[in-house]
C-alpha cells in the first residue's frame, strides 16, 4: 500500500516530469559534466547535484554533498526520486515538492531571453540517516533546455544554512534585475527587493566571508581601512542590516549578488 510521501513523489513526477515536455530529451547532446564535476573534486570538494526531470532521476551528486545525509551516493543515484523520501518528513517533502513545481512553472512561463542567468534558491530541513537534522541552502540554476524550450537538467549547491523549516524560497532574474519570493499562503509568486552590490562591495563581503579583517582587507585591496569601513555601512545599508556577521548570512541566503 502506497503512503502519503509516494503519493507525493507521484505527483512531483507528474507534474514536473516527461510527462509534461513536448518532446523527448536528445542525451547525445549531454556534455560530460558528471566526470568534469567528479574532477573537480579531488581539487576542491563540493556539494554539487544535477537533477534530470525528465527521467526523474538524480543524474550526478558530489562523493561530498551535504545532501547525501550519510548515505552512499551510488545508492542515492539508484534511488533517485525516492531518496527524498528518506530525508524528508511528509510535511517537508509536500513544502519541496511545492516549491520545486512552483519554480518550474516561474521558469516555463518566462520568455526565453529572461530565462539568461536565472536561478533559484531554497531552504530546507532534512533527516540525516544517523537521525539528526540537517538545515541547508539549496541553490539550483538550469543547465540545459530541450530543443523545445522544455527545463531538462538543473544544477544545484548546497551550503549549510540557520533555517528551521523547509520552506523560504525565491527565484532571481539577474538580467531583469528582479527578485521574486514564493508565498506558500498565498500560493503565488511575489516580487522581493533585489540587491545590486558594487564590485568593491562584493570583494569585501568575500573577505569578511573568509575571516579577513577590515585592516587586511584594506591591505588586500590597497585601500584606506576608513574606506574598507565605509564600503561595510554601504553593504549594511543595501541589506538593511546591523552587523556585517548579519549581512553575510543574509546574503548567503538570497544569493542574488555574484
């Protein structure tokens, strides 16, 4: 007998699956992706995953991905699909599976020259197989369309987050410059303010990110530590935040600066 998340897994598959292309996916044009990622790894271990709606599988995720959540990833790779069943509770795994439905008719519904840079991003609880939670950032950009226009394989990365739900999610046009946050009240999508940080801007956050302090970064960009401070009130004032520790997550988590 079915239960409630394989009914869920169902309607994720339905509504977001082959089912619902125009036309058959061409594999001969898939780039070797999976072997540059796995490459990439023994330089720099990552947290990347790459979904296939089409054949609602998981095609590749990192040996080191935050979302293996302690299992092998050659068994979550056979899983597909249904390892979200595992790692998510029913009332999560109906919130993903929402948020993931609503982001793909965002993008469907966008006119193919808005659709340049686009990406999504979200948050989600998950259970890890030892029994704790896990609270992540999911950041998912489309890699490749159809030949009819149809969202074929998206890249996703992960990164720890402080959320306690699964839930805040948002979908960013950086060509349009626009930011637009799901509203699971209200079941649509509403704009959010976007923010545009100035090259400089961008390098300080970086370095605070990585622990430098305001008079290494002033070394590092051949600045006046007066001029490093005033670049932080900009950044605390774009975020409308109080503290730069308090600008970092919250940009870690719209994610709309590069």
């Amino acid at each position: 007998m079915k239960d409630k998340k394989d009914e869920i897994i169902e309607e994720f598959k339905r509504e977001i699956g082959s089912g619902t292309f125009k036309g058959k996916p061409n594999y001969t044009k898939l780039k070797p992706i999976s072997q540059l990622l796995d490459a990439m790894e023994l330089a720099s271990p990552h947290s990347a995953l790459i979904l296939d709606f089409y054949k609602h599988n998981i095609h590749y995720i990192s040996p080191s991905s935050l979302l293996l959540c302690g299992y092998d990833r050659n068994e979550v790779i056979k899983m597909g699909y249904d390892f979200y069943k595992k790692i998510f509770s029913v009332e999560d795994l109906e919130r993903f599976k929402e948020l993931n439905v609503a982001c793909v008719d965002f993008i469907r519904a966008l006119p193919a020259e808005d659709r340049e840079g686009v990406f999504m991003t979200c948050d989600i609880v998950l259970k890890h197989k030892d029994g704790y939670t896990v609270s992540l950032n999911r950041k998912a950009k489309p890699y490749l369309y159809t030949d009819a226009g149809d969202l074929w394989m998206v890249l996703c990365c992960t990164n720890y987050s402080l959320c306690k739900e699964t839930g805040e999610t948002y979908v960013v046009l950086p060509k349009c410059k626009k930011r637009y946050k799901y509203s699971f009240k209200k079941k649509k999508w509403e704009e959010a303010f976007y923010i545009e940080l100035t090259d400089t801007e961008k390098l300080v956050v970086y370095f605070c990110h990585i622990g430098k302090t305001g008079k290494e970064i002033a070394e590092y960009l051949s600045l006046s530590i007066h001029t490093v401070s005033y670049y932080k009130k900009q950044i605390l004032k774009k975020t409308n935040c109080t503290s730069m520790k308090e600008a970092l997550i919250f940009l870690s988590a719209i994610s709309n600066y590069k």
